[in-house]
C-alpha cells in the first residue's frame, strides 16, 4: 500500500497555526513577519512534518468543539 500524502501547509514542518483555517510559514527566518498562509496552502517548500500533523489536527478539532460548546 502505498500513501501518498498532501502537500499541504498544515502538514509542512515550517508551518505554525495561528487559528483553526491558518497561519504563517516559517520558511524565510529573515523576515520580520511571515507570511500568512491558509492551512489548506501549498508552497515549493513543503518539507513533511509527521507526527506534528496529527497534533495540529486534534488542536483544531478541540478548538471547533469548545468554540461550539461556548456559544
């Protein structure tokens, strides 16, 4: 079987969440303020970040559901 994963930035290594649909790519450390990037974005320098993958998802889903909970 093989697995062919999306390259997307919610799985790239140099992507940090800054809410549950985006937030900005650490590629370019020299700049002042990265830039803002959807969870759902692509870029040529994708890089896999593994079990990081899975933690992002459970943070937005725990997220969604106390957002939920409170209204």
């Amino acid at each position: 079987m093989i697995y062919l994963q999306n390259k997307t930035c919610l799985n790239c290594k140099k992507f940090r969440l800054e809410d549950t649909q985006s937030g900005v790519c650490r590629q370019d450390k020299t700049v002042e303020h990265y830039p803002m990037k959807s969870k759902d974005d692509t870029c040529e320098h994708w890089v896999d970040s593994g079990q990081q993958y899975h933690i992002r998802l459970g943070w937005i889903k725990k997220t969604l559901e106390n957002e939920k909970e409170s209204k």
